[in-house]
C-alpha cells in the first residue's frame, strides 16, 4: 500500500500516528509524509530559524521513512485557513502523483486552525480515498475511535524516539514518552490489546487487487 501522511507542521505526524507509521513501514509499506509547515514562528526565540526542518529528518528517518519521501511546505504557521485554495491545489497534486491508497489527516473535530483546514481539505482532496483522522487529545473537541491500529512495543519505542527528536519543542507537557504510553495503553485497553494508536475512520473504501480503473470523460 502507498500511505499519505498530512501533518499540517512538523511533528504532528509523529504524535499522531508515529507508532503506525513504524509499523507500516516494517510491513514493507510505502509511506509517505507531507508538513505544510515547519512553524517557523512558534520555535523558542534562541532557536535557530528553520531548526523544526532538521528535526522532523530525524524524527522521520527513525520511524523508517526514506527521505525521499519527506516533503516540508512552507505555510506560515497559523495561516493557513487564508491560504486554504492553496493548501487544496497542493493536496490534488499530491494525489495526482502518489495515488495514495489511504490517507492520514488530523481528525475532522480538530479544533487548532491549521489542523481543521487540512482536515477539511483533505477530504476534498481525497475522498475517493480512504482516510484516517489522526488523535491530538490536547486540540480535539471530541474524538471517535472507529479505527484503531494495534502497535507493539518496538513501535511505541520508536514514536518516543522520534518525538525526543524535536528538542526545540521539549517543553510541550503532551511531547512526554509517559503520556505517549499511556494513550497507547488507553486505546489498546479498548480492543483488547497492549497498545494501539485510535483514529477515526473519515472514508474507507476497500479497492482490492486488480481494479479496473474508471477514467472520466
Ligand atoms: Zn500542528
């Protein structure tokens, strides 16, 4: 499978689904992650600008995902509801070119503003694709766990490695390996398993093997 991951800055991917993405690509799968932003303004003032850049290589490269595959855009953070054409027109050209088969986004009660246009967004730019909106308890009005990945612990390790990547944000009470644990247990503890990352299921179509393509006219 080709998986698309949407995170509105740098980071949020990982919180949000970093123990899945472990563990998609150690199944073999081709996981790819895009960053709208790499929050220039909300670094510590004493960072060097950019800093969020060379974080999020480091952060994916430990989860498994190759370079190559690591896009970071240039929005401003906190913009983006302005630039919402724009962000749109990126989403269908990414879909034009990786043809993802699902799809990762921050969930659609995603309250922070960035993370609510690409959510919606998202949809508009891949709804005829599977998608999967990602859990940040500390910006979501409500979430519905429709959707869960079991992780084992090798995944989780690697989530906690890949956030203690981004030392510029070491201050957030949410970028703790202990809460990360913990939610892991409490989704885990819903289906029966040690851990698991929640998301609510937005879309999910089953397309098999073997499809006949429907082109337009
Ligand atoms: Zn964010």
């Amino acid at each position: 499978m080709r998986i698309l991951i949407l995170a509105p800055h740098t980071d949020d991917g990982e919180f949000g689904c970093g123990a899945s993405i472990a563990k998609y690509i150690a199944e073999g799968h081709d996981v790819h992650y895009v960053a709208f932003s790499a929050a220039e303004k909300s670094v510590p003032s004493g960072s060097p600008g950019g800093i969020l850049r060379q974080e999020v290589v480091e952060a994916t490269a430990i989860l498994g995902i190759p370079k190559k595959n690591l896009t970071v855009l240039h929005f401003g953070v906190r913009k983006f509801p302005a630039n919402r054409q724009e962000i749109l027109e990126v989403m269908v050209r990414l879909n034009s070119q990786l043809e993802p088969d699902m799809v990762y986004l921050p969930s659609a009660a995603d309250t922070h503003q960035d993370h609510d246009t690409v959510s919606a967004e998202g949809f508009r730019a891949f709804k005829r694709t599977s998608i999967f909106g990602y859990e940040l308890p500390w910006n979501n009005l409500t979430f519905t766990t429709s959707a869960f990945v079991v992780v084992e612990e090798e995944f989780i390790e690697k989530k906690i490695q890949a956030l203690a990547c981004y030392k510029s944000q070491a201050d957030r009470q949410y970028a703790n390996p202990e809460f990360v644990r913990a939610l892991a247990r409490v989704r885990g503890i819903q289906i029966g398993a040690l851990y698991a990352e929640a998301f609510e299921a937005i879309r999910v179509i089953r397309k098999g093997s073997g499809q006949t393509r429907f082109v337009e006219t």
